[in-house]
C-alpha cells in the first residue's frame, strides 16, 4: 500500500523540479499535495514563508480541470497571478478591474484553466454556482481561510457563504490554507467549511532563527536608533497611525543617517509602490510603515521587524515578525510596548460588535499574557499555536537574561485601593503621589492626604508602583478612562478580595539603573 502512496508523490516531484525549479518538497508541504492528490479535504495551517501557494498551485497543473482559488484581496490575486504565469501555470482571475472576462470564461469552460482566481464576493453571488457547473473542476482552494471565522481576528462574512457553494461539488476536493489559526479558529475553520477533524496538517510554527525581544517604551527614536546601530541589515518599523508612521521615519533618518522610507495607505501609490521597490531592492534600508505593508512581499534578508506599539494579537504578531529573517539568518522582531496601548486597545473593545466582543478580548489578554511573561517568549508563542515547545529556547530576551519576577499583589492592593478611593479619576502619576505620601498640592487639595491610603508606599515597594500599573493595565485590572484617569476593572475585585495574586516582571537591570541615575 506504502508503495501506491508514494507514487502520486514522486510524481508532484519531478513537477515540483520542472515547473518551480524546486529541489524538493519543504516541511509539510508534501503532506498537504499527497492529501490534495489523493482527493482528500485539507485544512493547512502554514507559517508565512512556508509555500502554501505551491501546495494548491501544484496539485492544479496535476489534476485535470480548474482549481478556483478564492483570494480576499485584488491586489494579493494579481501578485499570485504574475508569479503563477511566470512558472507556466495557466492561470486568470476574475475580479472588478479585469477586462479580459470573455477569454477567461471561454478558457475556464473549455478546461485550459489551471487556476481560477476569484475574490469571496463574486463566489458569494448567485450566477458563479452555475458557472462552475459549467466547467471541470479539480479543486478548491481557500486562501486566508481564518476569514471564515469569527473567532479569527479578521472576519468576512461573504467566506461563510462557501460552504453552501462548495457543498454542491461534493465530489471535488477542498483545500483551506491560513497563516494563523488557533485551536479554537481551526475548530471553527474545519467545520464552517467542511473539512473533517482528520484533514489538519499543522506546520511547525518555530522560526529559530528570530531572536524576540520586548521593551517598554520610554523614548522609542532612541530605542529604534540603538537597534539601528547593531543592525545594519534591511529592517521594518510597524507604528500604529499614518501620522506615527510619517513622524518615526522623519526622526529615524535624522538619528541615525540611514536610509528610511515611510509606507502607508495614505500615500500616494506611486510614492508608495516606489517605497517599496526600493526597500525590497535595498540591503540597509529601514521601512517605517503600517501593517498595510508586508503581505506579498518576499524578501528574505530583512534582518528586524520591530513595533513601536503593540500589535493586534499574537496572530497579528506572528505573522509581521515572520518577515524576519526567511533567509535563515539570525533576525531581531522588537517591540516596544505601553500600558497605554493595552488601555486603549480595551477602550476600543467596547466599539466592537457584542457577537466578537468576547473573542478580541481573549485575544488582548493571550498578547498582554505574552509580553508580561517572565518566561520564554518562543514557549508562548507556540503553545499559542497548539505546540507543544520546550520551557526555555535560548534565544528570547527572557531565556538569555532571565528577569526579576516578585510577587506584587501586596502593592497590587494598595494601588487598586487608592484608585478607588480617590474616585478612580486619576492617572498614575497622582496615584503614586497618594501612595509614597507626597505633600503634594493637589494631593492637599483634594484631600487626598486624609485617605487611609496615603503614604502606605515607600522605599523598595516604591519602585515596583511603575511597573505594577503597567501590568494591571495590560491585564485590564486597571483601565484609563476618556479623561486619563484609572478605573478598576476585569480582575481588579478578585485581587483586592485576596482571591488572585499578581506576579510581576522587573524591568532589566539596565533600565532600573538608568531610571535610578535619572533620579526618577
Ligand atoms: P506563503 O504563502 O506560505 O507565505 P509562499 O507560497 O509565498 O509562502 O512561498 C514563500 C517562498 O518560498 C516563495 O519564494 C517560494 O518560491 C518559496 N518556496 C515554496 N516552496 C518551496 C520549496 N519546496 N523549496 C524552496 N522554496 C520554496
Ligand atoms: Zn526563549
């Protein structure tokens, strides 16, 4: 039987030389083409970088008749495109700004189509199940596959209507393919396109070779600048708004003298399509952009993705620092990270829809998890993924300098408790004013001095205030109000009721000596 199964294989080889000029097959990519072939729906759950086109793009000039492929976004199609056509796949797409639908149709009926590109609106709409009863089909393919959840962190409602589209072509195979799934996302993708439990193939997610580090952010043009300094290699700078973007490179450049160009939807496209040209042709540029930059791009040398706030998710995370170092060679993801991020991103949750409330929230938590943890970020990572990694990996700031961590929930009281009592409408920096005794004139004033938490904090205690507020804010015990204040929240009551410790991570001993020299 062994033998029946590899042949399929040696075949998709011998294609895989012809047509790609690859060697061989690269991780679970066998797997996925032997299932493929073997007319078995599959759900691949692949890493950025780790070929999954080649896994549907393969299969297609195998098969006789079409694989359609369904793509979310025109301009990803039309790189797919290009790139398909340059390996002499037959390969169209219908979307909006095609004018050469009559040929493509013809072509497609007729059976000359390997690939069929097509985005999830036109597959949603009526008319296209009759298309495809129109023409031999081989395959289908799903591409950004988590769409179809709402549990995944990036919903399209038209993905849902796939299902029924597929389910009229019983006979022919799918294929799901996404860079970023959870187990729960991956529960939801199998059985909102029905693809059965046994049809998962799990790529390793590990990128040994990406060294993760995360910093709070105190003065983020020093912070980029010095990791400039060590890094003379290609690197991406993702901030959070256009005007972050436009602002970050304006001083980056300034600072250190280098090349550094802006990205971000705001420019205009030629700017921006000669940003980045220039960036994927350049081996010491530094690109500051929004995560609008990056999908599609292939180039292996960049040696730093860094973020100067926090990203969406872990997902979000994974995938912009996977453009680090796809050459193999040592690369740095960075982030540097504020309590007022996390707070924000909270106060954004309450715009969300109450159907996905929930699940962005346990997405904020699982990345607060990850950047608070005094132990292996790798290990985070990838047992967010469903692995099952090693305790340490040696090569993330918390395996190759261990931090400090202590038991702060003795303080975590005493800071809840003078937010609350001052009326949870001040910010921090009253809080600590309240909590070391300051004679302070506002303190006075409000009389807060005559509260029994005044002046309960001093010395060693003291320095652990800082530190302390940020992670109940990442962890959303602490939540800035519209005004700047803080307000309890999420676990605020269990910690104050003893029923919940708070551990916390000390800044490197590099930062506190600076902050104590800086007499602050
Ligand atoms: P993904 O969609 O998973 O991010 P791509 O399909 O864009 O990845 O492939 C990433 C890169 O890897 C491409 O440059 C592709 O040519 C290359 N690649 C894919 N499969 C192989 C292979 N078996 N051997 C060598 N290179 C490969
Ligand atoms: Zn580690």
């Amino acid at each position: 039987a062994g033998h029946q199964r590899i042949e399929p294989l040696d075949a998709a080889r011998a294609e895989l030389r012809r047509l790609f000029g690859h060697d061989d097959f690269r991780g679970v990519q066998a797997r996925v083409v032997e299932r493929v072939l073997g007319g078995e729906s599959t759900l691949a759950v692949m890493p950025t970088g780790a070929g999954k086109s080649l896994t549907y793009q393969l299969p297609a000039t195998m098969l006789p008749g079409t694989c359609v492929v369904v793509s979310p976004l025109i301009a990803l199609m039309h790189d797919q495109l290009r790139a398909a056509r340059a390996n002499g796949i037959e390969a169209a797409t219908l979307t909006s700004v095609d004018a050469d639908w009559r040929e493509t149709l013809d072509r497609f009926r007729a059976g000359a189509l390997d690939l069929l590109y097509v985005a999830p609106e036109r597959a949603s709409q009526p008319g296209f199940r009759e298309l495809l009863s129109s023409a031999p089909l081989a395959l289908f393919a799903v591409d950004e596959a988590h769409c179809v959840s709402e549990w995944g962190h990036d919903f399209r409602p038209d993905y849902r209507q796939l299902r029924g589209l597929m389910d009229a072509f019983p006979h022919v195979p799918r294929l799901a393919l996404t860079a970023t799934a959870d187990a729960h996302t991956r529960a939801d993708i199998l059985e909102q396109l029905g693809i059965p439990a046994e049809g998962l193939v799990l790529a390793g997610f590990d990128r040994p070779n990406i060294r993760y580090v995360m910093r709070h952010r105190d003065n983020p043009v020093r912070q980029l600048a010095a990791l400039m300094a060590e890094e003379s290699g290609p690197g991406i700078v993702y901030a959070p708004t256009r005007r972050k973007v436009e602002d970050l490179a304006d001083k980056l450049a300034g600072a250190t003298g280098r090349p550094v160009l802006p990205y971000h939807a705001g420019l205009d496209p030629a700017v921006r399509s000669a940003n980045q040209a220039a960036f994927v042709a350049s081996e010491d540029m530094v690109i500051v952009a929004t995560v609008a930059f990056g999908m599609g791009i292939d180039k292996p040398d960049v040696r730093f993705v860094a973020h100067a706030g926090i990203p969406k998710s872990i997902e979000g995370y994974y995938q912009e620092t996977g453009r680090a170092g796809r050459d193999g060679d040592p690369a740095r993801a960075v982030m540097l990270w504020g309590a007022g991020d996390f707070a924000q991103a909270r106060q954004r949750l309450g715009e969300v829809d109450e159907a996905r409330r929930a699940g962005e929230r346990a997405r904020l938590d699982a990345l607060a998890g990850l950047v608070e943890t005094a132990g292996c970020r790798r290990a985070v990572l990838l047992r967010h993924f469903g692995e099952n990694p090693p305790e340490t990996c040696g090569n993330c700031d918390n395996c190759l300098s261990p931090p400090g961590v202590t038991d702060a929930t003795e303080t975590a009281r005493k800071l809840l408790s003078a937010a609350y009592r001052t009326g949870q409408s001040f910010g921090f920096g009253h809080l600590q004013k309240v909590l070391t005794g300051a004679e302070d004139e506002r303190v006075l004033q409000r009389g807060h001095d005559r509260l029994s938490v005044f002046g309960i904090v001093d010395g060693e205690e003291a320095r652990l205030l800082q530190p302390l507020s940020r992670a109940l804010q990442a962890r959303g015990a602490l939540v800035a109000t519209e005004h700047g204040g803080l307000a309890l929240g999420g676990d605020a009551r269990a910690i104050l009721k003893g029923e919940q410790t708070v551990e916390i991570v000390l800044p490197p001993r590099k930062e506190r000596s600076r902050r104590r020299r800086d007499g602050g």
